[in-house]
C-alpha cells in the first residue's frame, strides 16, 4: 500500500500544475491593439504623434488586395532588376491598401525594455471632394482576398469605415481645382447677357427687378434694419429675408430654382450697380444664395474678395480633412525616424504610390524620391540574410516574418514568462494602448497589419541585440539610424527576393546579396540576358522540351542553355551565345517571308506553326511589362501592348539582314542567282566583306538544313 503513494502523490501534483498552466493561459488577456477607422482617427492621430516623436525606431507593414495581377506579372527568376522594379510598379498602381500597420518603439530605461505602440489603420480610397476628379479603381486578387478572409480579415469595417486619403499630388492638384473655381471672386460664374425669350421668364425678371428696388429703397428710409416689404404677397415674402451678411444688409433667397437663380443675376447685373450676387456655404455645408447692398464700387470688390478668401478657406479645409491618412505617412516623413519593415520594398513603393505621388518610371527615380521622403529605413530580410550569427539561430534559414518572430523572440512570441536561458536572451517588450501597458497576452492575429508590425520591431530589437547594441548603455539623444553597427544595413532592399537582388535606396546601386541554396546562386549567375530570346504565340500544344529540340536541331546541341515559361503562351530562350539570338531572329524572319519548301520543312517549322508566333531580345520583355494593361496572359499583353509585327531583330544585326533581305533569300532558295547577287555586293559602298560573308553563312545553314531535312525522309521511306 505504501508504495503508491508517491506515485499517487506525483499525479496529483502534475494534475494540479496542469489545471494551474490551463488557467493561467485561460485567463492571459488577448493581444492589446488599437484598432483605428474613420470614426477615432483624429484623436489616436494626436496621440500617435507623441509616441512617434518619442520613439526610437517605427515599424511598418501593409495588407494589401493583390500582389500580381497576372502570372507572368511575377516575380521570375529571369527578370533582371529593372524588369523587377517595373513589376513591383504595377503591383503598387493596381492594388489597394486595406490596412495599414504602424507601431512606434520606445526604449524605456528604468524598464529595460521597449515600449511598443501598435496600431492597426483600416484605409479604403474614398471620394470626399466635391471637385470633378476620377473615382479611385483597384483589383483585387482571389487569392489575397481569400487569404485575408482566413485569417479573419473585417471587409465591412475596411469599407464603411476605413479611412480615406489624397496623395500630395491629388492634394495640390485639389487646391489648384478650388483655385480655379474661385478665380473670378465667385464659386458661380457670371451667366450670359442673352436675350429674354419667354414670356414667363420676362415676367420673373421685371418682378424681381421690383423687388430689389423696394428693398433697395426701404433701406435707405428706415436705418435701423427693421424694413418690411409693402405691397408684397405672402407667397413672395417666405422667399425672400432682410438678413446683415459681413455687416452689410442683404437678401436671403430661399426656394428659387437653379434657372430662376441665373435670372437673378441677370437682373442684378444689368440694374443694380450697388447689388452683388454672391453663393456662401451656411449651415450643414448648405449653400446659400444672396443679393447683398454695397456704397460703392470698392466696397463690391472688397466684398467679393471677402468672399473668395472665406470659399478658399473652407475648400482647404475641406481638402484638409481628406488628406486623411496621408497625415500618418507626412509624420514619419517629418520625424526622419527610424523606419522598420519586412521584405518591405513593395510597402514602399505602395506608400509611395498612395501618399505621395505617381511611381517614377525607373528603379533609380524611384529610389532618390524616396530617399528623401525616408532617409532612414531598414529591411529586417537583409539584416537576417546578411548575418551568419542570425542566420544560425534561424531554422532551416527561413526568413519569413512569423519564422524569424517565433525563432528570435520566443518568450514574446509566447507572451509567457520562462527561465530557459534562451529565452531570456530576448530583449524585453512591453505593449502600451491608451493607458494600458501589458507584458502578458496571448498570441495576435498574425497577417493583421497593426500586429506584423508589432513582430517586424520585436525581430529587429532582438536582431540588434545580437549585433551588439546595448540599448542600456546608449544615450537619448543617440539615434539608432546613426548606429555604426546598422550603417551597413540601412536603406538596403531586396528588389527581388527569389534572386536575392538588393538596391541601395541612398545610391541607387544594385548587388545581388547571396539567398537561397548554392544551386539557384550558380543558375542565377548563369543568367546574361544578351543571350536571352522572347518567345510568345506558338501553340499550347508546345512544351519547353520540344521547342528546345526545334532550336538545337538548328544551332546545335549545346545552343540553348536553359527554356524558362512565362506561361503558357511565353517563353524565354537562354543562348550559349548572344549572336545566336540575332541569328535566330533573323532566320525565324526569313522563314516567315516565304512560303516554300525551307518554310515547310524547316526544323522550326513547328515552333511557327499557326503564323502567330512572336519573337524578340529581352529588351521588348522589358517594354511589355512597363505597360500598365492587364492581361492575364502575356501573348494578349503584348498584343494589348500594340505589337503587330512577328519577329523584332536586334538592332546590331538588323542592318545585316536589311541589306541582304531581297537577295539572301534568293540565295537561299534559289542558287542560281548567287552570281549576279555578289556581283552586286561588289558595287555597294559601306558594305563590308564581314557583313556579307554573314548574310551568305546564315543562308549556308538553312540550305544544309534543308538537304538534312530531305536526306531524313529519304531515309525513313
């Protein structure tokens, strides 16, 4: 009997710390997070510039309602960095932002810990100005859309109650709209002095004409503003009220039509030199119509100034209050702090494309004008990539955020107190929304931008921690931007990810930072996109594999290095050689133009089969995907593009096939004419020996190929 009871007393004991664990974890609070919409923006705005200017470092992450907007629109391993840029552009200029994660870090000393602020922005693009402007536009991506909703993403709250807002471009070119309309000293223009045509409208006038004059006159005999209309219906009086507009009597007309409001200002116009017409906005943004008395020609001109100034005032007010949450991107610019994202360069490109103005055309544009919106921002993907120390603590390298929040910040990751020794390696976080600061909560929602955010500053707190910045032993007045042991890290960006490429947002310079497995570093550096040729239209029935025996079977085994899809209607070809792309061009050209036997039994036969084959260098690539369409495949892109014509030859070697086109391909088919063809070469000034012993070798080579094509079925019959 005696021998149970340790093991009875064990069970009890493991049963009782259990139900303890349980509730402990039952009773941790959620994550705190200060949700922000429309409806409290300006107070949290009020506060977010106290802990922004108080903050060592902001970290930033977007939700977004796509990425690409077709496949090819990707991020390929065979897109050199310009062609990169350009994608991301795209990506920018057709999605929308739908939340907005901003969360400001403070180093509190007598805690030894940071103090986070984060905020989650709900943002929908809405029309709140009243001048004519286009309605905004975006696509959505299923997948995005379908990934946002399974992590519980409120689409009700984003649209009724996001907030709106103007870039500074739609911000001026607002103000310069409400300039315009308030030029001539009135929001209404004048109407024309045209002719009276009906009868009714005759009338009108002749009565209102009336009516001005008695009043007119009725306040010169009664100086105390108590004047009455005499001789006046009812009907007319609730019209018209004696009112004092800029100490100075007027008339409030109420209950006109727009036509009869235009025969006013006729009649004012043409009668009444002392009368002014003028259009202000009254209670409840109501616009209110009044004929007002003035003494003289300079006291008009001073009241319609009056006027314009107080329509020009309401109307930047108006602008103003739509500037919405631009305001939040115009306080990090001003701060010059410390910006913080993950893999963050097309965050940056949206931040641009939204808050600030057009996207550039290039990556090198593009970089100056956000360099001095942002002079400091760092990309905690570089910083991990490019430490061996962070690397090691990573699992099985990966970088993405919720990988390196898990393995760099465990104890915060799991909101829990431990004694493990790794885990108090972690550099301590508190969170603070309003007056509440927890160190204890369960795990946020992980793809909700207020909380991303909240992870990205927790893995660069502790990544600085491993670099060696002790936040104890540094001043106030030291900046982390200005951290010798981050110089190296900041304003780096990876353009692309898949091929580790990474621009210098001070310099504009581009290098490629090593990422991913030995195996794709090799095949990326293989790449020469000189050697590269665009194909697009074949048949669907071709694969990679077939149209890589048609072109060998031309230019040899070894021609082609590599056949990568764009999809299923492009592909690239990677030559071992960059005058084979010329060479191909210019025979697929020669091909086309004729219709005989070396068309029809030429190895590339099938590759054209159909006639709508295209072929171009990469630099068409390029051009294609600066296009704002959106097609989802890239066959109809370039026809979206406007490329009519079948095959683009290269620059360098047009000038060959130019001066040889009517009689290489006479030569070609028709070896008689050989003789007199060189004779002709003979005569021709700047044509150089060179130049037609190639135009001779590429008609050589369709000639053996022909012959090898003839010997090859003679053989099989």
């Amino acid at each position: 009997m005696n021998t149970h009871r340790p093991v009875r007393a064990l069970s009890r004991a493991l049963s009782r710390a259990l139900s303890q664990s349980t509730s402990s974890s039952a009773a941790q609070p959620s994550f705190p997070l200060k949700n922000v919409t429309k409806s409290n923006f300006e107070p949290v705005l009020v506060e977010l510039r106290r802990h922004v200017a108080a903050a060592d470092f902001v970290a930033v992450d977007l939700e977004m309602s796509g990425v690409t907007s077709a496949p090819w629109r990707d991020s390929l391993e065979f897109d050199r960095s310009d062609v990169s840029y350009l994608k991301v552009k795209d990506s920018a200029e057709k999605f929308a932002v739908l939340q907005f994660g901003v969360c400001p870090f403070r180093w509190d000393s007598s805690k030894k810990s940071f103090i986070a602020h984060p905020h989650n922005f709900y943002v929908f693009p809405r029309q709140e100005l009243p001048v004519e402007s286009p309605t905004y536009e975006f696509l959505c991506q299923t997948t995005s859309i379908d990934f946002l909703a399974k992590y519980q993403f409120d689409f009700n709250m984003c649209i009724h109650e996001g907030i709106s807002y103007l870039s500074r471009g739609q911000e001026n070119e607002a103000l310069r709209r409400f300039h315009l309309a308030y030029e001539d000293g009135s929001k209404l223009k004048e109407v024309r002095d045209a002719p009276l045509v009906k009868m009714a409208d005759t009338l009108f006038t002749e009565r209102m004409k009336n009516t001005f004059t008695e009043w007119r006159d009725g306040l010169f005999r009664n100086k105390n503003g108590g004047f009455q209309f005499q001789g006046i219906s009812n009907d007319r009086q609730q019209h018209l009220e004696t009112i004092f507009f800029k100490m100075r009597p007027a008339l409030s007309l109420n209950g006109f039509t727009s036509h009869q409001l235009k025969l006013i200002q006729l009649v004012i116009r043409r009668h009444f030199q002392d009368l002014s017409y003028v259009q202000v906005n009254g209670e409840n943004s109501c616009q209110q119509q009044l004929v007002v008395h003035t003494d003289s020609k300079d006291d008009r001109e001073s009241l319609m100034k009056e006027v314009k100034d107080e329509h020009l005032r309401q109307a930047e007010t108006k602008v103003q209050a739509a500037v919405g949450f631009r305001h939040v991107i115009d306080l990090l610019s001003s701060e010059k702090k410390l910006i913080v994202g993950h893999n963050c360069f097309l965050d940056i490109a949206h931040i641009y494309s939204k808050f600030v103005g057009p996207l550039p055309s290039t990556a090198e544009e593009f970089v100056s004008s956000v360099n001095k919106c942002f002079p400091h921002i760092l990309d905690t993907k570089v910083l991990l990539n490019a430490n061996i120390g962070l690397q090691q603590r990573m699992k099985k390298s990966q970088t993405s955020l919720s990988s390196a929040f898990a393995s760099l910040c465990p104890q915060i990751s799991l909101g829990a107190k431990s004694t493990d020794l790794a885990f108090q390696l972690c550099v301590k976080v508190e969170v603070q929304v309003d007056d509440l600061r927890s160190s204890n909560w369960n795990s946020g929602a992980k793809h909700e931008a207020g909380y991303d955010a909240f992870m990205t500053g927790c893995v660069f707190a502790q990544a600085c921690s491993h670099l060696g910045i002790d936040f104890e032993a540094c001043l106030p007045s030291e900046k982390l931007s200005h951290n010798e042991k981050l110089q190296k890290h900041i304003n780096l960006l990876f353009l692309s990810w898949s091929k580790g490429d990474v621009i210098d947002l001070t310099t504009g310079n581009k290098n490629a930072m090593s990422v991913g497995s030995k195996n794709n570093k090799k095949r990326y550096l293989q790449i020469s996109y000189e050697k590269i040729a665009l194909i697009w239209g074949f048949s669907s029935k071709l694969k990679a594999r077939e149209i890589r025996e048609c072109i060998s079977k031309v230019f040899g085994l070894t021609s082609v290095v590599s056949i990568y899809h764009l999809d299923e209607t492009a592909v690239f070809v990677q030559f071992n050689k960059e005058k084979l792309v010329s060479e191909f061009l210019s025979l697929k050209d020669t091909l086309e133009r004729k219709d005989g036997p070396a068309s029809v039994l030429h190895p590339l036969a099938g590759l054209l089969e159909g006639g709508n084959t295209r072929a171009a260098d990469y630099e068409t690539y390029k051009e294609i995907c600066s296009s704002p369409n959106a097609k989802v495949l890239f066959a109809d892109q370039a026809e979206a593009f406007g490329i009519q014509w079948k095959t683009k030859l290269v620059e360098a070697k047009a000038s060959l096939c130019l001066g040889c086109e009517s009689s290489g391909e006479k030569n070609a088919l028709n070896p008689a004419s050989k003789s007199d063809e060189k004779s002709e070469r003979k005569n021709m000034e700047n044509v150089q020996s060179d130049s037609s012993t190639a135009c001779v070798s590429n008609y050589k080579i369709i000639d053996s190929l022909i012959a090898s094509r003839g010997d090859k079925i003679r053989t099989n019959l």
